[in-house]
C-alpha cells in the first residue's frame, strides 16, 4: 500500500514507524510538498493551514483520506466533508478505539440521565496543545448535546448558580500530559462519571492505522470513527 502521509510531529513520526515496515511511506510536513503522484491514502495528522494545498491536491486526485488534525473551523470542516462525494473521507479527532466506544455510551446515559442529573466534562492536555477544547471533548460534547440544547459554559468564574441547562467544561493543559476527557453526570446524592485516559500517543497510532485498512475497502462518503467499529 502506497501511503502518502501529512504532518511530521510526534502523532506523524509515530505513524511512519509503525508503518513503515509494511508499506511504502512518503511523509511531507506541509501539503505544498506533495509531489504530482498517485497514493492509494492518505493520512494527514498536520496543521489546519494545510487544508489549501490539501484541497488542491485532493481535486486533481481524489484519494481516500483520513483526516485527524484538530483546530479547525466549521466552514474548514466543511470543506473536508464535502470531498466525501468523490472519494472515501474519514474525519476524527481522536481515533482510540476506548474513546470511540465512550462516545456512543454517552449518548446512552445522557438519554437515561440528563433529566435528573448535571453535566461537567474535564479534558486535560500536555502543555503544547494549542486548541481548547480538545477536538475530542468537542466530539464528545456533541455526542451528549445530540437531541438535547446545552448551553456549553467554558470555565466557572464569579458569582452565579448553575442552569439546569447547561454543561461545564474545563480544559487543563500541562505537562506531557497525553490526554484525559472526563464526563461527570452528578445527581442527587450519587455520581456516575466515565472517564478516558491516554498513557501514550500510540492508542491512536494503532487505532489509526486500523482505519487505515478499513476505510481503503469503502466506497465514497464520510466516515467516522465509529463506522470502523460498528459498521
């Protein structure tokens, strides 16, 4: 497999050597440097100001893409998904398989338990981290506000009581932390909280490359995560 792969931080370095024994790797920092060739995917963990040159190479050969770098804008988003009428596109901001099966419990025991009970998400990063919140607590955060309208309150500062409506979310970013999302549900004298933790980066290589091979096999259109699971 001929893999054309964006991005050369520590997530990139990471997926070269794990893969670089099995396939043929061709790894640029910036989507500029994307020679005029054929790949049979790609795999872009970069920077949002890539997605120009990105885009421009993705017109002229439309490829099977997983996109996992974070920060970018909704009209940005946009963009990546509209790619999925020509080709097979998976956007995800966290590819663990433990936070993609947290994800769908949350939409579970957010229906069961947001009647009776508050929300708090806690999402801690290492110090390098640019975006806040993390793309995985906005992932998860959606997930929980799906059929419901949460006002989403960044941070507790001053003197208010707390809405029966509203979700709080706190982003932590020190050290070398990995990654931990935490979602608190707090009722009536009980407390039920799932939490994730990332004690290296190679939860996501493994869980990237695993979709790696499944998406190559997939016929145009977007693809999450939790379709490599589930189907």
């Amino acid at each position: 497999m001929k893999i054309l792969l964006i991005g050369t931080g520590s997530m990139g370095k990471l997926m070269e050597n794990e893969l670089n024994t099995q396939h043929d790797i061709h790894s640029f920092a910036y989507s500029t440097q994307i020679p005029d060739e054929t790949y049979d995917i790609i795999v872009d963990f970069s920077h949002p100001d890539n997605l120009p040159g990105l885009n421009n190479y993705i017109t002229n050969h439309p490829t099977p893409i997983i996109i996992g770098t974070t920060g970018y804008t909704p009209s940005q988003e946009q963009q990546i998904k509209n790619w999925a009428t020509a080709m097979p596109v998976m956007l995800s901001y966290n590819f663990s398989i433990g936070i993609t099966l947290m994800n769908e419990l949350l939409k579970q025991m957010t229906q069961t338990l947001s009647s009776t009970f508050d929300i708090e998400l806690v999402e801690k990063h290492h110090r390098r981290k640019i975006d806040a919140p993390s793309g995985t607590a906005n992932m998860l955060l959606s997930s929980i506000n799906q059929e419901l309208h949460y006002t989403l309150i960044h941070g507790r500062k001053g003197e208010r009581l707390r809405e029966d409506n509203e979700i709080g979310v706190h982003s932590l970013r020190a050290g070398t932390i990995d990654g931990e999302h935490e979602v608190i549900f707090a009722g009536e004298d009980e407390i039920l909280s799932i939490k994730h933790l990332a004690y290296s980066e190679m939860v996501f290589v493994k869980g990237a490359i695993k979709a790696i091979n499944w998406l190559i096999t997939q016929e145009s259109g977007l693809y999450e995560m939790k379709d490599v699971l589930f189907g």
